[in-house]
C-alpha cells in the first residue's frame, strides 16, 4: 500500500499545522500547531485528534511559532510517546514558547473564572506547565542538511527556511517517497537569516500560502518612519503588537537603521513581553556563535538590537507602569495579533487617545482584535468590554518575515524537477486559491488546496 498523507489542520486557515504521513506502521506528524483566531476554530484545539495519537512514531517540528508547535503538550496528553524531531534553534525557542502559552492559559482561565466570562463552572487551560515539561524531554536536534532516520525506513532532512530562527523546510522520505513541507518560508531579504534554498526534487510539496494572493512592498521602513515620526510628532505612543519570536528582533532592527539615519527620533524603546525578551537572548547568542541559518555578513555585536535607548520590562509593575507613559516612547509587546499577553492591557489603554499609534508589523488572521483593528474597526472588545479605537491604525507588510506571492513562486517554481502535486496550505481561502491557480498557470504542474481532513496517496 502507497504512503498515505492526511490534512489535520492548515487547511481554509491559517493556523493549526498538523499533517499526518503513514505508511506500513510507520506514522510521522508534521508540525503539531494550534487554531487561532475565529472561536469556532480555537474550539478545535479541544478536540482530540482522529488518529492513534499513542501509534505515532515521531513529530517533525518545523518551527517554533505557536501555529505549529502549540499543541503538542495536548499531543502527549493524548498519548503520543514518540520523538519530536527540530533544530537546535526551534528547540530552545519552543520551550519558550510553550511554557508562556501554557502560562497565558492558566491566567486566562484563573481570569475567566474570577469575572465569570466563563460558561464553564471551572474553566480550565488547554494544558499547563507540568504539561509542557513533560514534552521538553522529547525533543532531539537534528542539524541543517543531516539526513537523519526518524522511524524504520523513514529519513528526514531539514534545511532553512529563512522564517524565524531555526526555522526549516522538511524533506520526509518515506515508502519510497519524497515530500517536501515548506513549513513558513521567509524572505530573502530577511534582515538575519539566510534564504531559503530551492526546495529538493519531490513527489510531493505542501506549501504554505500566508501571502498567496499579494506581495510586500520591498521594505517597510518608510512606513514605520512615517507612523513614528507623526505620533512623536503630536507627543504620543508607539505601540506594536509584535511576536515574541522573531518578529521583536526584526522590529528592533528596523528602528536602529531609522535611528541611525536620523530617519525618526531617538526616543525610548520599551520591549514589555516576557518572552520576546527570552527569545532575544536566544537570538543574541545565534549570532554570536554564528548558527546557520544566520547571515554571514553579521557580526558578533550585543547591541544589534538596540535602538538607542532599550528598555527591558521584566516584571509586571514595569509593564504596568509603562500602560500610559508621560512620554513619548516606542511599545513592543506580545502577542502579535493582539489575542493575549500584555499588548492587551496596553491597547485598553492607548487605543482611546488620538495623539497614540498602533502599528501592526504581522499577518492578522481572522477573528484576532489585531484583524478588527486593520480592517478598521472602532471599537474592540477585550477582558469583556469594548474600548474605543481613537489611536491612529497603520500596517506596515514589508517588516512581514512571511514570503509574498511571487516570492513562493519563485521558491517552488526553483525545484530541480517537477513534483507529481503541489498542495496548497496554510492560508485563508482566498489566498490558496489564487497561489493554486498561478502554480497551474505559470508553472504547469498540478496544485490543489487540500479538504480539512482529507487524506491522499504519495505515490
């Protein structure tokens, strides 16, 4: 019997990456992430998953985003006892990752529980930390370009995908056949990583399709300087909803370049998140000990994210004391789409004051307060009442990480050899439906946004 591949997630959305490949007792799961953004959707991450979770072999984790790494604490619960297998980068900055998802959902039910938001008695967290320090043992690095077995009979090869650090594309060899998993794909601009290399000759790619049906401007630091530059200007607040992986360093970067141009003011520059500020270590060390997936034109420099006058919130009173500031100042905080954390209580606060911006510097899925905000809302709801959008709303895509449309083609149309399908995910509808159409018209081959659910051959 041929290898088998079935769609658990990503599919019409963008969040909750999980696929499954089986083949003679041999199960893989690729990614293992939660839904975000629509209620319906982030009720599914309660459901268990329709497959012999305790059977699983292994997860091959592509990177560290929430999307794709969120719901393995569930998996274990679950009773998955496998290995999951990542880079060294993904490792270090999924336990972050995970241990401040499990921390937001243990305050969010205690939260709910307290002000009776809840129609449960005793709401509960989707997991906690016991059971994210149940999953950390069972991760196992595996290096950029090593070919490595993972089940009997079964190899995966990891290479970089230029998305956030450690991030990778997955060859899975398996029955006899190739699939390639394009995980997130960055650009090959990003200001830290190297590019992602044209993807290895297939049978089969399933590839991400975030920006399907659009392209980013080649840099978004006109628009962050002009969005800075007019809230300085009448005295107010900066506030980014940026993720805490990645897109904080990208952040930092962009505003030490305008800085040091004398392109906007140097004013203080506030990073209220937690775990934006674990992660920044993380990747402050990759760059002093040159990983990678780091660009070699990078040197070993502590303030490469330092746009002049840093601040670090650590501890709640700082994060609370800096909620309306008597200053002009820059906020980052997380999360990115503005679903929890303490960006939260910082938009309760700024949004209803005209002089205040919110810049939003990430993809905004469906159903997220950051989604209402860029599609022009005037009033968002958080902690059970609806507050006043006042503050100027700008986006900025060119500090996306993600790559746009002719960016994906360029990275799959680059593969030696035409694969027998492309399977289009992990993008709204809309999105996959475009990048589909362009794979068959420009490229030729066969490409299909795949059914929730469904289940197809390899070979």
């Amino acid at each position: 019997m041929a290898p088998i591949l079935q769609f658990l997630g990503a599919t019409g959305t963008v969040t909750g990456s999980k696929f499954l490949v089986s083949d003679e007792g041999v199960r893989v799961l690729v990614d293992a992430g939660l839904f975000q953004g629509l209620r319906d959707l982030r009720r599914r991450n309660w459901d268990s998953l329709p497959i012999d979770v305790y059977n699983l072999d292994a997860v091959v984790l592509t990177h560290a985003h929430l999307d794709h790494c969120g719901y393995l604490p569930a998996l274990v619960d679950q009773g998955f006892r496998g290995t999951i297998f990542a880079t060294s980068s993904t490792i270090a900055l999924a336990e972050i990752v995970l241990r401040d998802s499990a921390k937001l959902q243990q305050e969010d039910a205690q939260y709910a529980a307290r002000k009776g938001f809840s129609k449960h008695a005793q709401p509960k967290p989707l997991y906690d930390l016991d059971d994210v320090e149940r999953v950390l043992p069972m991760f196992t690095a595996v290096p950029f370009g090593d070919r490595v077995e993972i089940a009997p009979g079964t190899f995966v090869t990891l290479q970089p995908a230029g998305h956030i650090l450690g991030s990778s594309t997955a060859l899975l060899e398996v029955g006899g056949s190739r699939v390639v998993f394009s995980g997130d794909l960055g650009r090959p601009r990003h200001p830290l990583l190297v590019p992602p290399p044209a993807p290895p000759t297939a049978d089969v790619v399933v590839m991400e399709s975030t920006y399907g049906d659009r392209d980013h401007p080649p840099t978004g630091d006109d628009e962050l300087a002009d969005a800075v530059r007019r809230t300085i200007g009448r005295g107010g607040v900066v506030l980014i909803p940026a993720f805490a992986v990645d897109r904080t360093e990208v952040v930092l970067m962009a505003l030490k370049r305008l800085v040091s141009a004398g392109r906007i003011p140097n004013v203080p520059v506030y990073v209220d998140s937690p775990m934006a500020l674990r992660a920044l270590e993380v990747y402050r060390d990759a760059v002093g000990t040159h990983q990678a997936d780091i660009r070699t034109d990078l040197i070993d420099d502590r303030g490469l994210f330092d746009p002049g006058q840093l601040h670090e919130a650590q501890s709640a009173q700082e994060s609370m004391a800096i909620n309306q500031p008597d200053h002009a100042c820059i906020i980052i905080s997380a999360s990115g789409m503005a679903t929890g954390g303490r960006i939260v209580h910082h938009l309760k606060h700024l949004l209803p004051n005209p002089q205040n911006s919110v810049v939003l510097v990430g993809y905004q899925a469906v159903g997220t307060r950051g989604r209402d905000l860029a599609d022009g809302s005037k009033q968002v709801k958080m902690h059970g009442q609806y507050v006043a959008v006042k503050a100027e709303v700008a986006s900025v895509e060119g500090l996306s990480v993600h790559a746009d449309a002719n960016e994906l083609m360029a990275w799959v149309g680059s593969m030696p050899e035409p694969p027998g399908v492309v399977y289009v995910v992990h993008g709204e509808p809309e999105a996959s439906a475009v990048l589909a159409q362009r794979i068959r018209s420009e490229l030729g081959w066969m490409a299909v946004v795949p059914r929730d659910g469904e289940i197809v051959r390899l070979s």
